[in-house]
C-alpha cells in the first residue's frame, strides 16, 4: 500500500452509497496523483510532486465534499486573467455604450500589464490591494482607480456566475474596504 493511499467509508461488508473514495497513485514521471470520487459530485483530480501533499489536498476536498462547499477549482488556475479579461471585453463590454467601451478598454490596458500572467485562482485580495495602492501612489485619481477594481470585480462576477469558473470569491470586492 506504499503506493496508493485509499480512504472509504464502509460498515462491513456493506459500502454507503454516499462514501467517498480518494486514491493516490505514483505516476509514471514521479508525481503523485490524487483523484477523489464521491457520487454526486464531479470527479476531481490533482497532481502534487510529494505524496503528503496529494493526502493533504485529498482530506480537505472530501471535507469539503462532505460540508457540500466544494468547488472545482482546475478552471480557475488554468485560466490567465489576461485571456479572461479578453473574453470579457468581447462578450459583456460590447453591449455597452460606445462611451463606456472606449473606458473600459483603456482600464482593461492597465489591468492587463499588471495582472495579465496571473490565474484568476492567483488574484488575491492582498495583490489586488497592493495594485490599487501603487495606483494611487502613481498619482492616479481615486476614482480612476474605483472605475479599474470595479471593472475587476465585475470580470470575477461574471467568471463566477456566467462562466462557471470556480472561485471561492471575488478579490476585489474584499480588497475595497482594506487600507
């Protein structure tokens, strides 16, 4: 069992319908994969370089699964914010007056140099707080500040509600009220 680790609920004989099975699996190229089933809930999947860390993430996700808060984050920390941003200026910013396109294309400039090689996953309140801080340290009004973390927030909505990207929350939102 050195190489594959295995947690299930049973009584007995009789496995619950309801149980969770999570399984670690060396791979071929030496890391660790960890993949928990649960019915009723998507298969989720993740591979770590050390074994302790696949157990780790295997406990909470099943803890989660088991609190029904789980959320399937693999979209999250694939998607760049600089192809999520690109998305949302083609489908949300084009129903809007001309006026506000024109706006949100030159906030969305700004947004991109600074946050455009982070996952959505990797946007944090902290960073986003650091950015509107260093804005204004620019010398940049505090509206035009307000206008761009709107803008980012209104990108996390919509990857949240629309796109069914799995965020636990939105970053800017949490950062407005820090200073």
């Amino acid at each position: 069992m050195d190489s594959m680790f295995s947690i299930k609920y049973s009584f007995g004989t009789f496995t619950n319908f309801w149980s969770i099975m999570a399984t670690i699996t060396k791979t071929p190229s030496g890391t660790w994969k960890a993949v928990i089933r649960k019915v009723g809930w998507p298969t989720a999947s993740k591979n770590f370089r050390i074994k302790r860390d696949a157990e780790d993430w295997s406990r909470r996700t099943e803890d989660e699964m088991v609190r029904g808060v789980f959320i399937q984050r693999a979209p999250s920390e694939r998607l760049t914010f600089d192809v999520a941003l690109d998305r949302y200026l083609k489908e949300v910013t084009v129903t809007k007056s001309a006026f506000t396109q024109r706006g949100e294309i030159s906030k969305a400039k700004q947004l991109k140099a600074v946050l455009g090689k982070y996952s959505l996953a990797a946007i944090t309140p902290d960073l986003v707080a650091e950015y509107r801080d260093n804005r204004l340290a620019e010398g940049k009004q505090p509206n035009t500040v307000r206008l761009e973390l709107a803008l980012l927030g209104h990108l996390f909505t919509v990857a949240i509600q629309e796109w069914r990207i799995g965020l636990a929350g939105n970053p800017p939102i949490f950062s407005w009220g820090q200073k």
